[in-house]
C-alpha cells in the first residue's frame, strides 16, 4: 500500500542530565500541552485551556521502585472538567514512569504493549492489537467504534539496549531508559488526547493513537501499520526533536565486513593471515571517506556499531567481523557505489542490507512555526 499522510509535527522536551546525556529528560506538561495545541490544530478546535504546574519541586529523589509517582495509571475514563492541574501532573508523571520501568528494548516488546492497552481500555478507548510477529504488536487505540479518523498520534515504544532504571531526580531530572525517546512522547500524546477528549473538543472519529513496535530495528511496526487500510487527514509523530519542528531526517544504510584469515600460533605469525588486521585496515579506510551530505541535514555519517574477532591473544585471528551503519544526507545509491568502491580491492567481503531509504525532506506549507510534512508511506 501507498499513500499520502500529512506529518504537522514531531515533538518533545528533553533536557539532559549531565549524568544520563542520552537518556535523561527533564519532563513537565509543558509536552502535553505542545501536542495539545497541535492536536487543536489539526483536528480544527477552536481552543483549550490547561493549567501548567511543574511536578513535584519539594519532591527528594526517587529511583526504582520509590514512591514519587503513587498514580500507576489506573482510573476512571475522562470525563470533561475533570481533575486539577496537580491531579493531571501527577497522572502524567505516573503514566510515564510505568511506561519506562516495563523494559522493552527491541523484540521484547509484548509486556509493555500489554500493559498499555489495558490502560488505554481502562480510559474507555477502544483497543487493537495488530500482530507484527510472534509476541510483537502494535497498539492502535480510538475514541468509539471509529477507527478512521481525521488525524493520527504515534510513536514506538520498544527502546534500544541496555535497560536502564528509572529514576525521578530531586532537580526534576527523569532519567532510564525510554524515559525520553519514546516513552515520553506516548506519555505526552495520551494525555493529550484524554485532556481533549475532557474539554470536549474532540470525540468519536477526530483522533485515533498508534503505538508500534521495532522502530529502532527495521521498523516492522511501522510498516506493518500500512495493512490497518486507514489514511488520515494529518499524523502527529512523536520524536525527540527539543521542542523544534522537523523539516526532515537522514535516512539509514546498513551493512556488515566479514575478514577471513588463516590460525596459527602467535609465535609464528608468518604462519597464519589476521583477519583482525584486514578488517581494521577496511574500518581506518571507510573512516577517511568524505561522503556526500546536504545543506539541510550536514554530512552523512558512519558509525562501527559492533566490530568483533579473533579467538585468543596468542592466536592470529582466522576471521573478523563488523556491522556498520551510515546516516545518509545524500542519495542512497551513489553513497553505496563509494563504499563499494572505496573497499573494492580490500581483502574483505561486504553485505549490505536490503532494507534501506534516503533522506527525507519534507515539504512545509504553513506560516509561521507550524510547518506541515508530506511523505510517502509504504510497504
């Protein structure tokens, strides 16, 4: 399937701690409240009203399994006016530390997807699990018997490895993993949709939510999604782009370098052929490429994600390996011919992955800081 979905934004809050740079966020509404007033936008409200309190400023520091956030989710179905703004910060808070503290680092993705469509049941959504693969599915939930609707929220909610626990910080630093890409998006995305839903401003058919599985490997969720045979008048992706609207991203090549050698004792190295020695000669090489970027997304990027080899100290290494992936900011096809070029005459053999795209510039037609993306959706 193909078909034209309409991206308004992609949003989120971090600020990092100095401990956690790559995990931690500080996390207040002011997230729900941005996707709120998106979510007024695209669904053509007129305007909402949210209180906005900081959470927890005389609150100590709580780590796994501490008592900061007592609200695990649970409870009536919004009703409109209900709850103060202490009440939803609580239930913000709350939402977003049961999210993190279920682990959920890629293909391990089921309990997490479980628990959250119990909650999202619980608040009188109606709930469905689409089955990417055995124990991986994806949560689509909607308010009614209506799941086509005029606009779309997602995000993922597996996380990359390792898992790290949650941990609500005194300064009103959260940090552990997912606790910002993308827990907290989902967080914030939900209660946006209960805080429109409370306001009455949005009901049966204005909004549906996707939740998918496999974002950080091969996006199989996303993927996957195309089989639900809905299209929307504009989708709201959840990213952590620091409160800045997204006019693009890089696009991804993957591919692995195998070395082969030949054992022998290290006494004798005249004996034996190091795969490790080919394979770092191969590595140093690719690493002096200059590859083609944009001015829109800087250079493209390489990155030795895993690199192993050999058997022992003493021994030469009979075979090498690495998996590496480049963020590209130039068409796929002619940075794939420098790599193969640059490595031709290498004693090393190289695989690509078959899945791969590009760069992604995204077209934007609205004044202002609202910029509205079109891209193409397929299978």
């Amino acid at each position: 399937m193909t078909g034209l979905l309409i991206f308004p934004i992609c949003i989120d809050t971090p600020e990092y701690s100095s401990t956690f740079v790559q995990f931690g966020m500080k996390f207040s509404i002011a997230s729900p409240v941005f996707f709120l007033f998106s979510l007024v936008a695209a669904t053509g409200a007129s305007a909402i009203s949210v209180s906005v309190l900081p959470w927890g400023e005389n609150d100590g520091e709580k780590g796994e399994g501490g008592d900061a956030c007592r609200d695990c989710g649970g409870g009536p179905s919004p009703t409109p006016g209900a709850g103060d703004s202490t009440d939803t910060s609580a239930s913000l808070i709350g939402l977003h530390k049961n999210l993190c503290e279920i682990p959920s680092v890629a293909p391990d993705e089921l309990t997490v997807g479980d628990w959250l469509a119990t909650y999202l049941e619980s608040r009188s959504f109606t709930v469905e699990k689409q089955e990417v693969a055995r124990n991986r599915n994806n949560i689509f939930a909607y308010f009614g018997n209506k799941n086509q609707t005029r606009t779309l929220v997602t995000s993922h909610i597996d996380v990359v490895p390792p898992y790290i626990n949650y941990t609500y910080h005194s300064n009103g630093t959260i940090t552990g993993r997912g606790t910002n890409d993308a827990k907290a998006c989902v967080t914030a995305q939900i209660k946006a949709v209960e805080a429109l839903l409370a306001e009455g401003l949005i009901g049966e058919g204005d909004v549906a939510m996707l939740f998918v599985v496999a974002e950080e490997t091969d996006g199989a969720g996303m993927i996957k999604a195309n089989d639900l045979g809905l299209t929307w008048e504009s989708v709201i992706f959840g990213e952590p782009t620091e409160l800045r609207l997204s006019l693009g991203h890089k696009g991804v090549l993957r591919f692995n370098i195998q070395a082969f050698g030949k054992a022998a004792h290290s006494g004798y190295p005249q004996l034996g052929i190091n795969a490790n020695e080919h394979l770092v000669e191969a590595l140093y090489i690719l690493s002096k490429m200059q590859l083609p970027g944009s001015d829109l997304l800087g250079d493209s990027t390489l990155n030795y994600g895993i690199m192993d080899g050999g058997t022992a100290a003493n021994i030469i290494s009979p075979y090498a390996n690495a998996s590496l992936a480049i963020r590209l900011a130039a068409d796929p096809l002619l940075v794939k011919g420098l790599v193969n070029e640059t490595v031709r005459n290498l004693p090393i053999t190289l695989t690509w992955f078959e899945r791969f795209y590009g760069p992604q510039y995204l077209d934007h037609d609205v004044e202002g800081n609202v910029y509205v993306c079109l891209v193409a959706f397929h299978a």
